[in-house]
C-alpha cells in the first residue's frame, strides 16, 4: 500500500513542473509567446514596470505571465525563471543565422581586349559629367579646375579673379552712383 501511494504521489507530481520527470522540451513548448516576451526582458534586468511600459501592458499582467512562466520552469523566483529560460532558449530557440552578410572574395576576371585595355575607355575624372554630343569629351571650362595646376597657372587664375571681383564691385557702385543720382533728381 505504501508504494501504490508514492507511485500516486510520483504520477501526481508529472504535471507539477517541478518534477524531474518534466523534460525541458516540455517546458519551453508550454510557454506562451506573452510569457517569453516577458522573460525576454527579464533577462535584460527590467523591472516589471519597465516591462510592462515597453509591452504596452498592466503591471499586474507581467507580475501573472512572470509567475505562471516560473511554475512551468519549476523555479523559485525571477532570477531563477531567468536563468532556466536563458539556458532553454540557447537549446530550443537558438539563432539560426547571424545576420550579418560577408561579401564574397573579388576575383580577376580575364580581359577579352587586346593589351587588356577596351579601345573605346572612358576616361572619368572627378565633377565631370559624361553627356553625348560634341561637348562629352571635354568638360565646359576645359582644364581650368583640375586641381594639378602648376603654382604659375594657379597665380594667374587667382588674378584674374581678382581683376573681376575688382571690375564687378567698380560695375556695381557705378550703378549705384547713377541710381542714387536719377532717384534724387
């Protein structure tokens, strides 16, 4: 009689969670989504009102999914529910793939041209714009930007801005002097 009750005693305790005869596939299959969004965050050190806040739920309703998810885990408090979670998702939920996308190795492609150059290269150079027609080939002020100029072009360029910034600020107060003249009469 004595073993027939610890054998009721034994195939009572196969529901409590606690049991050892409990498996840990069994335990991550009967936690819901809600409870391991919640335990999610656990993990994380939050609170149940910094869960409740980031789930958009009552605090109460945290506190209940918290306390049901540790009965299916057989812990004893949070941090206990916390670690068996953790170490069950590691098992049950672990992350298929890392995101992170590698490029693969470039490799030389053979060149069909002769000498290995196209005959009809494009030559890019930078702010040029490549249009059809008789002005692709050159730029719209030649070679007055590139930026490998001798210091004696450069010199020059830099004084013929000049002589125009000169000529347009003689140009303007010219204006100005004949507008102030015709308006005073």
């Amino acid at each position: 009689m004595h073993c027939a009750a610890g054998f009721f005693d034994n195939s009572a305790n196969m529901n409590d969670s606690r049991s050892p005869h409990f498996g840990d596939a069994e335990r991550w299959a009967r936690l819901t989504e809600k409870q391991r969004a919640c335990l999610d965050l656990l993990l994380e050190r939050k609170s149940s009102k910094q869960i409740a806040r980031i789930l958009g739920i009552a605090k109460p309703t945290v506190d209940q999914r918290i306390a049901t998810a540790r009965a299916v885990l057989g812990a004893a408090d949070r941090d206990e529910a916390a670690l068996r979670y953790a170490r069950l998702k590691t098992v049950y939920d672990p992350v298929i793939h890392d995101p992170a996308r590698i490029p693969l190795p470039t490799r030389l492609v053979p060149s069909h041209f002769p000498n290995g150059d196209p005959a009809e290269t494009i030559a890019l150079k930078d702010g040029a714009f490549i249009t059809e027609g008789p002005s692709a080939s050159q730029p719209p002020f030649g070679d007055l930007w590139r930026p490998d100029h001798s210091l004696s072009k450069r010199v020059m360029m830099m004084a013929a801005m000049l002589v125009m910034a000169v000529i347009l600020i003689l140009a303007g107060l010219a204006i100005g002097r004949e507008l102030t003249r015709l308006i005073s009469g």
